[in-house]
C-alpha cells in the first residue's frame, strides 16, 4: 500500500471515530523508519509481523524536555561491545505500553559539532530488561489512543538495532516526518468532514424561529465555508502524499497541508459545536467528543508553529529565530 492510499483509509476512520481510527492506523507509526532506512534483514523480520497485524510498533523521540526541538534529545545510548547500553526517559509515546519493538531516538555522539549529527535510532523490543512503560492519563481527546512515558534504565540492545546510520538519526527523523505528516492531515481531514456531515444533519432537522436551521443564510455561509476549507486542505494533502508515491518529497508542501489541516480541524469541529447549540456541549449528538479530539493534530508530529518555521524557512532561507 502507498502513502496515499494509507492516508484515505486514515481519512475514512477518522470521519467516524478519530480515536479508534488512530488507535488501528498508528500500530504501523514507526515503521516508516525500518522502510526508508532499515536494512534487509530489519524489513524482513520487523515489518510482515506489522502489516498481518501480529505487532504494533512505536517511534519515540519526545522527552520530558525536548519536544518541538528534536536536538535537545538526551536519552543516551552508549555503545559497549556489540551493544548499544540505554538510559533516558522518553514521554508522550503513543502505543508505547502495547508495542513490541520502538524506534528510539537517542544521543550517540555528543561530542560531534553539529547539533544535528548527535543522535541515532535504535529498535527496542520492549520485552528487555530495564524498560518500563506508564501510561498517561486524562489525555483532552483520543482517548480510544494509549499514550505513555517511557524509562530506559540500562537496557541492552545489540549494535544490530541501529537503524540507517550513527549520528544520522535527527536528519532520518525529518525524512521520516516528511512521510508520516500527511497521514496527520489525512486525521485532520476526515476528522472535520465527519464533524461537518453531523452539523449538516443537525441543521436540516433542527427547527427554530419555526424554520430549519438550515434555511438561515448565516448557517448556509457557515456550511459552505466548512466544505470548502475541508476540501482545500483535502488536496493540499493528497498531493503531498501522492508526491511520496512518486518517489518525490516536498517538505514545503507537507508542512503546508499538516498547518492547514490541523486548523482547519480545530475550526470546523468549533463551529460544528456551535451550530448544535448547547446541545453539541453536551454528549447527546458526539460533537463534543471531535471537539476534543481535534486539537492534537495541531500538536504531535510537529506543532502548527513548527510547520510554519519550515514554510517559511523553505521561503526566506534560515532567519535568526529557532529553527
Ligand atoms: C497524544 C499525544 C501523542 C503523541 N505521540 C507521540 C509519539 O508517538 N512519539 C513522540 O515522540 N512524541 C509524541 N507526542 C509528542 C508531540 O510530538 C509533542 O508534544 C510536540 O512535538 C510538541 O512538543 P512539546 O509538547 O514538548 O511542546 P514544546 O516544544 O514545548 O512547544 C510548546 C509550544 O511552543 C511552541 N514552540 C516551540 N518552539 C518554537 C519555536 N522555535 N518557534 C515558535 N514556537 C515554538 C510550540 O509550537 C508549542 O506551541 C505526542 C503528544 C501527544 C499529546
């Protein structure tokens, strides 16, 4: 399957219920770094357990205190003998209580110049000594979705794990996002389209003033901006992902899609709610619930700014400001 038609089913489960759908779509989320950077052997023995649904994966890079700055990365991977030696905490790690092996994100080289040569990616399958996973609770929305904290104390692993190259890691992760993202846009996408077929559902049958919402202009005008909104970030992404299937990466493009998308998200499930009046506060119509579930896709896999520094990066070349 392609990166393109990942993203439709991605789009058609999160239309319905965004936090079964991310709970089935990210058992694979990770993956993409075996596929675009790992060995034959990796592929080979990591990924048909995935695709035939018998492992669930994760990637972690999230720590405690480095989260938008992916270079701040601390948990250290010491290599001693043919074993890389694991200690850090990581957090916000979807599927880290129930996946098999992670893809971790740790400090190798800390002595290189550049900040972005220090880090590696190492499989851990969870079943070794000295890892633990606590999961986190009262997440705002999908909850359907387990997120954890993960501690590495002392845990082995063989220098077999280290996916692509030492001190590569950081750069194999901005590829890596530039292939995930659009799966958060296609979220986005079908997460306001699911919301906005439930407002036009509501408005139709509700009735006040002794008309159907639906014959007020100011409901027409808010209908119409949604579906066109929807549909504009719908094909900023699907060129996004069908660039990938083509070999091609535009990470201007990407990030373009994953900002829209996400806004668009938060806006239309706001609206949406506002339409069903005190009704859409309460959990009569679910309309609460995509209101809950719509403002991660404007934080994970790149927060709204961050898509916008690499926009304008892509645009104005590196200003003065982090990035
Ligand atoms: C439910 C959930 C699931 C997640 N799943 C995973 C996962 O599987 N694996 C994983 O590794 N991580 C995961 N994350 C973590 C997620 O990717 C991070 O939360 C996100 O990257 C932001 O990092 P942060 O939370 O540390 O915020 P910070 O980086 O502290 O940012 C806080 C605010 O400051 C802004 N900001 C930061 N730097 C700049 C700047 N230079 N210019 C302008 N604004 C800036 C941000 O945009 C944001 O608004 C998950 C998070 C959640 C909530």
């Amino acid at each position: 399957m392609g990166f393109f038609e990942h993203c439709l089913i991605n789009e058609e489960f999160w239309r319905v219920d965004p936090g079964i759908g991310l709970s089935i779509l990210a058992a694979t989320f990770g993956s993409e770094m075996i596929q675009l950077f790992g060995t034959e052997e990796q592929k080979k023995a990591l990924l048909p357990p995935l695709v035939k649904g018998e492992a669930i994966t994760g990637a972690a890079i999230t720590e405690p205190d480095a989260g938008s700055d992916v270079t701040s990365v601390i948990t250290r991977a010491i290599p001693v003998g043919g074993e890389y030696i694991i200690n850090g905490t990581k957090t916000f790690t979807t599927n880290g209580t129930t996946a098999h092996f992670i893809q971790v994100l740790c400090l190798t080289n800390p002595e290189a110049e550049s900040r972005h040569q220090r880090h590696s990616v190492i499989i851990m399958e969870t079943d070794r000594e000295g890892f633990e996973a606590t999961p986190l609770k009262n997440k705002l929305g999908i909850r359907a979705s387990e997120t954890a904290e993960l501690i590495f104390s002392d845990v082995r692993v063989p220098r077999e794990n280290l996916v692509g190259k030492e001190g590569n890691g950081f750069h194999q992760f901005m590829v890596f996002f530039d292939h995930t993202r659009p799966h958060i846009c296609a979220q986005a996408v079908g997460l306001a389209q699911g919301a906005m077929e439930k407002a036009v559902k509501h408005v139709m049958e509700r009735r006040q003033f002794g008309k159907p919402l639906a014959s007020f202009q100011a409901t027409r005008f808010k209908i119409a901006e949604m579906a066109t909104r929807i549909e504009a970030a719908r094909n900023l992404y699907h060129k996004a992902a069908w660039l990938l299937d083509q070999g091609k990466t535009d990470s201007k493009l990407t990030s373009m899609a994953k900002w829209y998308s996400g806004e668009i998200a938060v806006r239309v499930a706001d609206e949406v709610l506002q339409l069903h009046g005190g009704y859409g506060y309460m959990g009569d119509y679910d309309v609460e619930r995509f209101y809950r579930d719509a403002k991660i896709v404007e934080i994970y896999e790149g927060t709204k700014e961050i898509e916008k520094l690499i926009i304008a990066r892509s645009i104005l070349g590196r200003g003065s400001s982090a990035s």
